[in-house]
C-alpha cells in the first residue's frame, strides 16, 4: 500500500509546474546568401549547410546547446517546455521559429535559415554598384 502511495504522489504536478520529462528537437539549418556574386547563367543558391554552428536553448531556468554537424543537421534533447532558440554565432534568423515547445515523449522538428552576413558593398557613385544577385543584401560603403 505505502508503494502505491508513493507512486500516485510522485505522479501528481502542482498546478504551473512545469511538466516532466524530455523530448527531442531536431532539424537542419542552412545559411544565405551563399556568395556575393553568383553566376548569371546559375540559379541563385537556396543556401548552403550551415556545418559547426551551436543553437543554444534557454528555458526552465536552464540552457542548453547543441552544435550542427556537416550537413547542417542538428539533434537535441531537452526538458518538455518552451524553448527560446538563438545561434551562438549572433547569426540572424531569416526563418525558423524563434521559440519551441517541446512537449514531453515527442520529437519536434525545428529548421532554419539563417543570415550568412555575405553582403556586397555599394560604390558612391551608383552606376559603378554591381547588380545583386537575388536574395543578396547590399551594405553602403563608408
């Protein structure tokens, strides 16, 4: 009787306490532009993998990370709760969810594209300017 007891207690969560338990988040992440200038008779890059980058998750009091491996994939698991994602790197995130919920049991797949920070300068006079290839951002020359 004193073991099931102590199971059903230990069972029991106080309301706004958090849930136990892990799950999994995983995905790929890919970075763009992938070069300041790209060949006109190519298509524009859709990214490229974005190998060595660490994601870390804040969260529950706690912070986690994890690291990106050759193809741009990545595999963490973490405590169930909502998760706050940056890239150690200040990387910008161009799409991908900038929070992730991981309930309890579950994997949650979470990809990104993230800002590669290539730009191409723009010369004072505009008509010496190269013409951008698509999805390249321009910064002004000082």
């Amino acid at each position: 009787m004193l073991v099931v007891l102590t199971v059903a207690c230990g069972a029991y969560r106080f309301p706004g306490q958090t849930p136990s338990g892990t799950g999994t988040v995983g995905g790929h992440v890919t970075a763009v532009p992938c070069s300041p200038v790209e060949a006109a008779n190519l298509p524009p890059c859709a990214g490229r993998p974005a190998a060595g980058l660490e994601i870390d998750f804040t969260g529950n009091g706690a912070a986690v990370g994890a690291r990106t491996d050759s193809s741009g994939a990545y595999s963490v698991e973490l405590p169930a709760g909502t998760w706050k994602v940056s890239f150690k790197s200040y990387m910008r995130i161009v799409s991908g969810p900038p929070m992730v919920k991981v309930p309890s049991g579950s994997s949650v797949v979470a990809d990104y594209v993230v800002d590669s920070g290539i730009r191409v300068p723009i010369a004072k006079d505009p008509s010496q300017t190269p013409t951008l290839p698509r999805g390249v951002l321009a910064v002004s020359a000082a």
